[in-house]
C-alpha cells in the first residue's frame, strides 16, 4: 500500500502490503471506510488506514492459523481475529511515533475458530468452531467474555437488520431468528456452505456450497420483524459453469463472495478445478425480481484469495481483491444507487 489511493478512485490501483505472502482473510471497517485489516498466512494481522502506507502489525505468540476478521459495529478500534487458538480482541490504537497496540484479549476456544460475525449493534458476536457456536458479549464490565455455548458448528453470518442469521451446520443450513428465537431449516444440501452475503437490507441470503459453481439465494419478505415470512425454498441465481463468458473446459467452484452496499453488485472468487485458477467475477443484480442483469471477470493474471466491497459513497463501492503474493488490488465499481 506505498501509494495509496486517490481520493477519487479514479481507476485500479494494486500495492502491496509491508511483508508479502498469503492474504487468508481481510475485513473493512464498517464505519471507518478508509481502515482495512489484513490477516496473513503467518498469523500477523495488519491494519491500514488509506492512504497511508504504514500499517499497525498486531503479533501474538498464541495467534495463529487466522481463519477470520471482524471489526465491532459501533466502535472505532476494536477488532476480532480468528485463528486455531480461539478469538484474540485486540484494541487497534495508533499513537504517534508508536505503532504499539493498548490492549490484547485472547478467548480461549476449545477447538479452531471457523467464522465470525457480529450483530449490527455491535453487542453481541457469534462465533462458531469446528464444535460448537459461541455468543461472545462485548458491553461486559470486565472485558469480552462467553455468554453461552450452543451445537452445532458451522458457518455464521448476522444480517444487516439483526433479526436473522445464517448458521450452516454441515450439509444443512438455518435461519436463526435473532439469537434465541428458534430457527427456520432447509433441506439437505449438496455439500457444506463455503461462502455467503446479505444484501444491505437482510431480505436476501446469498450463498454457495464447497466445490459449487452455483450461487443460491432465499428471501425475506420482512426483514425487520423477527417472526416475518421466509421463503420455503432457495433458487438459483449464478451458475457460473453456465455463463456465455467462459468456456465449456472450464469448471468453477466458488470460494468467496461479497455484495457491495447498493445491493446491485456481487463478486465472486472461483476456482477451476480443473487448472487450479481462480479468478474475480462480478455481476450486476437486481433484488425484486432477482436477477443477473450483466456481468464481468477480473483478476485474470492474480492468484486472488479474498474479495470485498468497501463502501463509497460517490461512486457505490470499491472492491478489495487480494491476492497469494501480498498483493492488493482496488477496484473501483460506478455502479450507483438506483
């Protein structure tokens, strides 16, 4: 990141970051739309506030295998890692002529962290193992801690208006109506879901299973009431092993996956499984009716392993791809608000 990026996001920028290697996850800050976090394969995590060049390294002994990054809505400076030894809460403070963070929090889990996810009010953060699903409270007095254990594992992700989340419990998903209102279950699927998004209202569930070219998606008909209507059955929105732009040799499994703010672009990191490439898709939708109405492939010549959308209000968002090598690559998206 030596350059940063212009203040207009005038066009593709790619930087690197301080020490190249793997990017396994990385997450924007969902206030602080300047400020992104990077954990590398290493178990070093570094925070960037654009478009400056320095980043703030947070190390722990303890912290490693990163799995997943969250930053607490609400709060300006603390953020959440995953890894093999459970959730390190760290408060992100750059003090002049120090990088040096306040304060570091490891929960311990018995088993890998798998995902996190915090509710918007950022009170309250779901975090699933490979064992079970933890309920982390963050407004207790004496710091982060436990709240209660549940079963199954799986894949958990909060919607934008709280009142749902997705939790995948191996080859079956739910829909969990807040944090202890019940749950919705769908029918068996293929294989375990790999990767999901929620539009910014929470009335559509995007997802994809492990080895699939298929993105699926299910509506709520309300998302601001917790016992509102849920579509019985999910349908098929991509199937990427069908789309005119690519050809008939090639079969993707989709990775990762993120929708931008407008609700009207979702990007898609896939894989050949025949060649080992992967590759960026994006693709232009519509919500009511769900539709694909253009898309696009970039990244051709990368080795991405995580995309995200950062918000920009000029110009709808800003794509993050990043790549095996420590590479960064911004893109913007004029996509705007319709």
């Amino acid at each position: 990141l030596s350059s940063g990026i212009n203040a207009e996001y005038g066009g593709a920028k790619t930087e690197k970051i301080e020490k190249p290697g793997p990017i396994v996850c990385a997450a924007w800050h969902p206030s602080s739309s300047d400020q992104i976090a990077f954990g590398m394969s290493d178990g070093v995590v570094q925070v960037f506030t654009l478009p400056s060049s320095k980043p703030i390294v947070l190390r722990h002994q303890q912290q490693r295998d990163i799995t997943c990054l969250a930053w607490q809505p609400n709060s300006l400076k603390s953020l959440s890692v995953g890894s093999s030894s459970g959730v390190f809460v760290w408060e992100v403070i750059s003090q002049k002529g120090s990088n040096m963070p306040s304060r570091t929090t490891l929960l311990n889990t018995s088993h890998p962290v798998t995902s996190l996810s915090y509710t918007p009010d950022g009170r309250q953060c779901l975090v699933t193992t490979t064992s079970s699903l933890l309920v982390l409270d963050c407004v207790a007095g004496d710091g982060p801690a436990w709240i209660r254990s549940v079963s199954p594992p799986g894949f958990v992700l909060m919607s934008p208006e709280y009142c749902f989340s997705l939790l995948a419990e191996g080859q079956r998903f739910h829909i969990l109506r807040g944090i202890t209102e019940g749950k919705d279950s769908y029918t068996r699927l293929q294989s375990p879901v790999k990767c999901a998004a929620w539009s910014p209202t929470g009335s559509h569930l995007f997802f994809s299973m492990t080895g699939s070219s298929l993105v699926l998606t299910l509506e709520i008909f309300n998302p601001r009431e917790v016992y509102s209507k849920i579509a019985s059955e999910t349908e098929i929105l991509i199937d990427l092993n069908k789309t005119l732009l690519y050809s008939e040799n090639e079969s993707w499994a989709i990775e990762d996956m993120s929708m931008n703010d407008t609700g009207q672009k979702l990007a898609l990191l896939a894989r050949d499984v025949n060649t080992g490439v992967a590759k960026v898709f994006t693709f232009g939708i519509t919500l009511r009716p769900t539709a694909v109405f253009e898309s696009d492939v970039l990244g051709e010549s990368l080795k991405p392993t995580c995309v995200l959308y950062q918000r920009n209000n000029k110009q709808g968002a800003l794509l993050c791809i990043c790549c095996e090598d420590g590479d960064v690559k911004f893109v913007p998206d004029v996509t705007t608000p319709s």
